[in-house]
C-alpha cells in the first residue's frame, strides 16, 4: 500500500509536518507521500473536492481552517466536538471522520519532558483563546488537573471556551494584565498564540517576573525554539517546555489515527531537534 496524506492551510507552505510524517513512514518502512494543499478561502471547497477524489488517506487542518472543518467532515470524533476544532481527518470507508490530536500532544510532549510532574494537582495558565488554546485546554480538563484559567487579550473570547468545561473543575477567564500579575499561583503557564514567531521573535505577549520559581512555561511556537518568552521564563526561574515537542507528538497521535499503527515519536522528536540544529540526519 502506498499511502497519500497532506496538509490543508492557508498559509501552509512552510510547514515542517511532511518532514515530521516522511520521518514516520520511514521508521515502519511504508511507501508514502505527505503534501501540503496551501489553500487561499476562496479555493477551500475546490481542494477539499480535489483531496476526496484523490481519496488522500488522512490529512492534518491548520490555520485558519481548524474550527471550519466541523461543516466538512462526514463524522465527528466526540473528543473533537468537545474541543469544537479539527486537525486531523481520517479517511475511511468513503466517509471523512474529524479528529483533534493538539492538545494530546501538548500533553504528552508535558509528560515526556516532565515525568516527575502529577498533572492532577496542578494549577494551569492558558495565555490565548484561539484554535489551539481550545485544544489544550480539553486536554487539562480531560486529566483532572486542579484549575485551569485563560487568559486573553479579548476577554469575551476566553470567555467562550469556559462553555467545554463540563467537569466541574475551577476555571476563569482573564485579561492578559490580571493574568501576569497573578502568574505566581500557576505551576504550568502555557502561551498558546503566534506572539514571538519568526520573523517576529523581539515580541512577547506578558512579563514573567512574578512566575513562580520551578513552574513549567511552555511556548507552543517552536520557531524560533527559544522564543522570548521562554528565555524570560528561564531568567526568571521558570522550567522551559519548547514547541517542537507538540508538534511531533501531535504530528505522531494524526499517524496512528491513519495507519492503526503505534509510532515511536521520540526518535523523531530527537532527529527534528538536530535537523533545526543544522546537523545532518540519514
Ligand atoms: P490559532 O488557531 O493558531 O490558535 P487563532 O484562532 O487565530 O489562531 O487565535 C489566535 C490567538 O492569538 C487569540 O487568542 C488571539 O487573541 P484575540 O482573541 O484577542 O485576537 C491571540 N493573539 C494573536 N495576536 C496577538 C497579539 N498581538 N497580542 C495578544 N494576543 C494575540
């Protein structure tokens, strides 16, 4: 079998998901092609026609399409209904089944760098409201964490994400300002926006100053993998989380879905490292 699997993004061109999924491919020893359909709005439904007829296997969903995709797919997986995002679509007996591998993957990419952490006594910071916060907050409510809050720039779009905590654990919406003047009281802080991505990297969305000492301060962006936040993170104290881990274990959770298979994303995750590194991987 030769599988087809892609991207769909607007923009999506620099993406480093066909490396991470070749990478995939690789390690099993099964034929493969990953493509990326850079898809502008107004082409979304031509190259969504385009991929069912191709019957591409399985696809990941990226900005700005992540929420849109729910109207496209035949079927909803319930964990991504709750999110209310898809970024992975599974092809199977001629139907597309929705998917939402992010915020599992920003778990596991937590737990693997972390091990010694018990996720069920923490207090959470989530800093952004979008596409991705929305993953990754379902994800901490899904392991029982001990609080979870959002801060936001737009308060009322953080607002709106309380409406998935049905779990009765205690969950706020804040301003970016209340948020950073509170930050001692958080052991993880997650930055779920695009603030600091290159070829912006001077920005960072709030001050660290009052992190707590030993608290995990995550970035989701991972280019640059250093971004600001995370070296104020670390000046001030805090255990530094890069995004590069997210987006190989999300990458690797897509795959399974596609392939019914188990993945060992570890391995990848050291040879990405070395790859942004510049060093050269066989
Ligand atoms: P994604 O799917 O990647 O999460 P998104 O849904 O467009 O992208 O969400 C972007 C998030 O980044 C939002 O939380 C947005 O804040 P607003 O809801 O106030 O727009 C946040 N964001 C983007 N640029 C920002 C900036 N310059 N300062 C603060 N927050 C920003």
């Amino acid at each position: 079998m030769r599988y087809l699997f892609g991207l769909i993004g607007y923009p999506a061109l620099h993406s480093q998901s066909p490396w991470i999924h070749h990478q995939f491919l690789k390690q099993q020893n099964k034929q493969g092609l990953y493509r990326v359909w850079e898809t502008a709005p107004n082409e979304l439904e031509n190259t969504l026609n385009a991929m069912k007829t191709l019957q591409v296997d399985g696809f990941n969903v990226t900005v700005p399409y992540k929420e849109k995709m729910l109207e496209y797919v035949d079927r909803v997986d319930p964990y991504a209904a709750k999110v209310g995002a898809i970024n992975t679509v599974l092809f199977q007996n001629g139907e597309w089944i929705g998917y939402n591998t992010d915020g599992k993957g920003f778990v596991r990419s937590l737990q693997e760098s972390y091990p010694d952490v018990n996720l069920e006594g923490l207090k959470v910071l989530i800093v952004g409201a979008g596409g991705a916060a929305r993953g990754i907050y379902t994800a901490f409510l899904e392991k029982g964490v001990q609080r979870v809050d959002i801060a936001n720039r737009t308060t009322s779009r953080a607002d709106s994400l309380l409406t998935i905590n049905d779990y009765g654990i205690s969950s706020t919406a804040t301003s970016l300002q209340q948020a950073e003047e509170a930050l001692s009281q958080y052991d993880v802080i997650v930055q779920t926006t695009s603030v600091g991505m290159s070829p912006k990297d001077a920005q960072q969305i709030m001050k660290l100053t009052n992190v707590k000492q030993g608290a995990i301060v995550a970035d989701i962006v991972y280019k640059p993998l250093e971004t600001s936040f995370l070296q104020d993170a670390k000046h001030c104290g805090g255990r530094p989380l890069h995004g590069d881990g997210m987006l190989v274990y999300q990458a690797a959770l897509s795959y399974e879905i596609w392939t019914d298979t188990t993945i060992q994303a570890d391995k990848v995750l050291q040879n990405f490292k070395q790859k942004q590194k510049g060093d050269s991987i066989c």
